[in-house]
C-alpha cells in the first residue's frame, strides 16, 4: 500500500520474482474455480504451510482474491470452520515508467465510437481488428502460443479453445457490444491469417471468460 491507502502495482507485480510464489499463482489462474491451499501445495510440491505463507502474500498484494467455503457437502455445527480459497482476481496491475494512462484513451475513444450514430467509426475498429489478427498470424506457428502472448489465455477443452481471460477486461464492462465485437474481428482475422477457417470463432459470452471461443474444425463453426 501507498500513502494514500491504495495497493502499489510496481510492489505487486514483484511479488511473482519469487520462483515458488509464481508457480502458485499460475497453478492458481488455469483452475476454473476457487482453489485450497492443500490443493495447491499438491499442485507444486511443496507443504501446505509454505503454499499458504505464499498464497496469502499473493493475495496481500492485489494478485489473486480470497473467499471462504466449506467443503461441498458439509453443513452444520459439525462441518467445521470454513476454508481459505483462492482464485484469479477481476482487478488487474500495470505498471509504466513514468506513468502513462492507455486505459483513460481506451475509455475516451470507446465513448466516441459509441457516440457515432453513423457506424462508421465502428466499422473501421472492426476493420482494424481483424487487420490486426491477420498481423498476429505471422507471430508463430502455435496458435494458442499466439493467443497466450495477446492475453486470452486460452485452454482447449475437448478440441475448443476456451478463452479465460478478455484482454480488455475494464473496457468490456462498460462497453461489452464494441469491445465482443473488437474480440470477435481479431480473432476471426487471426485464423483467416492462418489460412484457417474464421467461422471457427464465435461469440459465446460468459461472465470471468473472453466473450469469444474458437471451435475445433467442423465443430459448431458457422459463418
């Protein structure tokens, strides 16, 4: 924390220099849910009270969220005390130096497009997001490899490309039509870049999820 009460980004993100503490936390965001913390020391091999110190100095610092549970299935007087969980958190850190304020020109720009009742602003991003997906097609041969470095971080799941991050998680709140619809052209552009079908990629929105997957060829692909 700063002076000022608010969560320093720079002392966050170096929390993760810590080979231990960055494990825990990518173990931490590719789980669906909320995590234990024997789970989790299972996970990298160490003891559940060196995963919990760590854990929780990961949570100190802004990077993941904590809620408490009792086991499925446990009510009552009997059940014990409710568990420490851990997941993802929807806050995000960035740090520039010096500082810079890219998202306060995202937001300005999202509320032009949506102000211009022509469509043709809004029609140029789309545009410029698919060029863009197009683009990224020449950064590999590994597709997700190109998703993960672009921020989606994508999990295949029975040959679909579940999407469980938005890159602009902020912007979607308060602009989700422009912002699926940016997703949307990118990724559609990236597999034509490919040479693959971009009927594969469809709109899907789901809350803590890209509002985007990518099918498996053939698999529920429509243009």
């Amino acid at each position: 924390m700063n002076d000022a009460g608010e969560s320093d980004p720079l002392a966050g993100l170096s929390t993760l220099a810590d080979p231990v503490r960055r494990r825990l936390y990518e173990y931490v965001l590719r789980q669906e849910g909320a995590v234990r913390r024997d789970a989790a020391a299972d996970a990298v091999g160490i003891s559940r009270t060196l995963a919990a110190y760590h854990l929780d100095k990961l949570a100190d610092a802004g990077l993941l969220a904590t809620t408490y549970a009792r086991p499925a299935g446990q009510t009552g007087p009997g059940a014990g005390r409710p568990a420490k969980l851990y997941q993802r958190t929807r806050d995000e850190l960035s740090v520039t130096v010096p500082p810079r304020r890219y998202d306060v020109l995202a937001g300005l720009l999202a509320e032009a497009i949506d102000a211009d009742d022509s469509g043709n602003v809004r029609a140029a991003l789309l545009t410029a997001a698919a060029d863009e997906g197009r683009a990224a097609a020449a950064e590999g041969d590994d597709l997700l490899d190109i998703l993960r470095r672009r921020g989606y971080d994508p999990e295949l799941v029975d040959g679909t490309i579940d999407l469980r991050n938005c890159p602009f998680h902020h912007l979607v709140e308060r602009h989700v039509d422009l912002v699926c619809g940016l997703n949307h052209a990118l990724l559609r552009g990236l597999l034509a870049g490919r040479g693959e079908d971009p009927g594969r990629a469809q709109l899907a929105p789901r809350p803590g999820h890209c509002c985007v997957v990518i099918h498996d060829d053939g698999a529920g692909a429509a243009h």
